[in-house]
C-alpha cells in the first residue's frame, strides 16, 4: 500500500480565530502521527485570510516539536519570494533538530500582485527559478567543487542528514525541471486534473536524472477529499467547500471558512452554480471507502509512489474525523 499525507491549509473557521486554526493544526498532526500518515505538510499562503497558514517554516518547527516521527514538510516554500541560500538555513535547521523527518516542498509564486511586490521591492535581478533549485542543492549537500557564484559559501548549520526535497507542480514545465534536477515531484491534482498531468508524470519518470539527495524517480499526487460517515454527510460538508472556492475566487472573500449552515442558507447563483460544477472535478465527495475506491484509481492512473489528502473542509472535528474514516479504509 502507497503512504498517505495530509497537507493542511490550517483553515479559520466560521466563528473562529487564526490561533484556534494554528492549534487545531497542532491537533490534527498529533492525530495524524497516532493513526499511521506518512507526512503533514503544511502550506504557504498570503493574503487570503480565511486561512493561516502563512510561515511554513516557522509552523513546521512547533509541529515538528509537537510530534515525533511523522515527516514534517512544507507543501510548499514560494521559493521566487526568497533567497535560497536562507531557505536553506531554515531547512537546515529543522533538519538539525529533527533528522530525516523534513520534507522542503518547494513551487513558483501565484501571489496577489500587491503581495509579490511586498516580498520583492528590495531586490535587484532576479534569478532564475531553476537557478534557485540548483543553489538550494548546493547549500544542502556542501557542494563547493563544482564552480558556483558563492561555490565557498555553506549553508549552516552543517549536518549529516538532508530534508528531501519536492517540487511542486501542475504540468510539463515542473516536471521537467524536478526531473532534470532529481528532485522528487509532488503534482497537484487537486489544482489540475488533466490528461496533461498523467502525461507530465509519465514524463517525469522517464526524464529523471539521479542527484545526490535522490537516486531514483518519486511521485506524489495531492488531491482535495470531502470524507463523512456517509455520503449525505460528506455531500453537505462538500457545499461549504464550493461555497470557500468560490470566495477565493472572488474580490472581496470573507476572513473565515463559512460553516455548512452559512453555506445552506446562501446558495448559488447560476453562474456560480457553474463554477462549483467545474471545482467538482477537483475533488473527490463521499464517504471513506468511495473515497478510498476513487484514490486507488488515480494513483494508478498517474503511477503515483505516494499520495497527499487536503481535508480542507469546514469544522475541526470534521477534518479529525475525515483523516481518521480513511487511516480506518486504508487500514493503516
């Protein structure tokens, strides 16, 4: 059986605070950990208030610290907003503290203009995306032989263990760069499921080239699940998560999740009845067996190594127990 992950958004609910959804996070890896998952990760978003997690580094430490032998892993670091060589320091130093459990997950920046401008104003040239993924690899193997803009520098602190490395993903252009730098590749199907992701995949493993964190081709899908009891219950949970989606996507989204009643009493308009029809597609809605039913098929579509479930639905206890109906499908 394929290891199963969580990675979670640390969504504030409806009602709720950014410090109840940091500690429901804390909560939810400690359960995690306690039913068998393989990795929690934890991702990077800004300006969208309805979740918290913004510091994925600065989170990964305190459940790195809550916990003991789950993978802890950032799904992922915007690495075109920072230096490589300070997240290299960063990894390095949760590394130090917690051996071979850290997992630097890595992508490009989809930030609101305003965001990326705050991030960047202070830098001159810009360099490359790919440069940065080569830099992060030398900074954490203690690569000086081979000639580098900064080949003396070290990242510190030195240690003898490395995190693994992701790279995050929705088509041909990521894949071929995880694989030209033997990174392992996390695809995001719940952001794209597409004929074009299977072909992206399938590329990936065929153009892989070996490096000194990864010998040989490791692929990751990450997909959106809505799990309940039953399929009546994950159904109604599935309509605040339209609704959510659809704030996103919208100009002025509310700071919080809205709650299933929040959800039941709005409704959709058609055109956005329309939307919610098409984010379907990203998800997968019933209950745990289904559910399970429906992974085991993309994974064997996509020849997935690993799998990586977003609870990202509304209420603590639903996404406590949405991890724990599918620890008990899969019989971990």
């Amino acid at each position: 059986m394929y290891p199963l992950n969580i990675l979670d958004y640390s969504p504030i609910d409806e009602g709720s605070t950014a410090r109840e959804a940091l500690l429901n996070t804390t909560k939810l890896a400690q359960r995690a950990e306690a039913l068998g998952y393989h990795r929690f990760w934890v991702a990077e978003h800004h300006q969208v208030f309805s979740v918290a997690g913004s510091t994925p580094e600065m989170l990964m430490m305190h459940l790195a610290t809550s916990t003991s032998t789950i993978r802890i892993g950032s799904g992922g670091v915007m690495l075109p907003h920072y230096s490589s060589y300070k997240v290299a320091e960063n990894f390095r130093m949760l590394e130090a503290l917690h051996p071979n459990r850290i997992d630097l997950g890595i992508g490009r920046s989809r930030s609101y203009r305003i965001v990326n401008q705050a991030l960047n104003e202070s830098k001159g040239i810009k360099v490359s995306y790919e440069q940065q993924v080569q830099d992060l690899q030398k900074y954490l193997t203690d690569n000086i032989e081979e000639k580098h803009r900064f080949q003396e520098l070290i990242a510190t602190p030195e240690i003898k263990t490395a995190p693994e490395i992701w790279m995050l993903g929705t088509g041909g252009e990521s894949a071929e760069m995880a694989a030209a730098n033997g990174t392992a590749y996390a695809y995001a199907h719940f952001a794209k499921p597409s004929a074009e992701g299977v072909e992206a995949v399938a590329n990936y493993r065929k153009q892989f080239q070996p490096s000194v964190l990864l010998k040989e081709p490791k692929v990751m899908i990450a997909l959106f699940a809505v799990v309940a009891e039953t399929a009546e219950e994950a159904e109604e949970i599935a309509k605040a998560f339209d609704l959510w989606l659809l704030f996103v996507e919208s100009a002025t989204p509310p700071p919080y999740y809205p709650s299933v009643e929040t959800a039941k009493k709005r409704g959709f308009s058609i055109a956005e009845q329309e939307k919610v029809t098409h984010n379907r597609n990203r998800m997968i809605v019933g209950d745990a067996e289904f559910v399970k039913k429906e992974i085991d098929k993309i994974v064997e579509l996509y020849g997935a190594d690993e799998v990586t479930v977003i609870p990202n639905i509304f209420g603590a206890e639903n996404r406590m127990k949405e991890i724990e109906l599918l620890a008990k499908a899969f019989e971990m």
